[in-house]
C-alpha cells in the first residue's frame, strides 16, 4: 500500500470508529430538538454513562439536556444580546419534550 491510501484507510477508520462505539447506546440519547422560526436544529444528547437511578446521574443528565436545549435554540455563551421571546419559547418546548424523554428512558429501565 501506498502511503497515500494507508493515510486514507486510517481516516476513514477514524471517522468510522466511532460510530460504531456508539452504536449501541443509541437507545440511551435522547434527542433534544429545537424549533426556532422556521429552522429546526436536533442534538442526541447520551446518557449511557449515566446511573439513572441516582440523583447525581439524573442531576447531570438534566444539565446535558438544559445545554443541548439552549444550542438547539441559538443560544451563544458570552453573548451580551438579550433573551428574545422566541428563544424563550424555543428553549421551553425543547427541554420540556427532552426531560419527558428523559422521563420515559428511566421508566423503561426500571
């Protein structure tokens, strides 16, 4: 092989890896979308290496989800730009639809 297509193979195994490393935690993300304006903007958030069972898991999977809620909506860290309705209205669909999400993926494992 060339090293061309040795440099090829090692980024196409790089890019393919993980995907397959979360393969199969899909079942444990929970999709947080976005709707703002026209445009609508998703983000899987995993909570695989959470425990669930426990507060500090469903502490730190609520503030995953606040996190995604906030990006999907345009949120920008730092911004001076003030919160507009939209945003608002945006942000409260998303974490409220991603925390009952959330809910259904504790129940199911219980």
């Amino acid at each position: 092989m060339t090293k061309k297509t040795l440099v090829a193979l090692a980024a196409t195994m790089a890019l393919a890896l993980p995907g397959v490393a979360s393969a199969g935690s899909a079942e444990m993300d929970v999709i947080v979308d976005g709707h703002a304006g026209t445009e609508t903007r998703s983000i899987a958030v995993t909570v695989a290496d959470l425990n669930l069972a426990s507060t500090n898991g469903m502490r730190r999977a609520d503030s995953r989800l606040v996190r995604a809620s906030k990006q999907v909506c345009g949120w920008v860290n730092g911004s001076v730009l003030p919160v507009t309705d939209g945003f608002r209205t945006c942000y409260g669909s998303a974490i409220d639809s991603a925390r009952s999400d959330l809910n259904m993926l504790v129940q199911r494992q219980s």
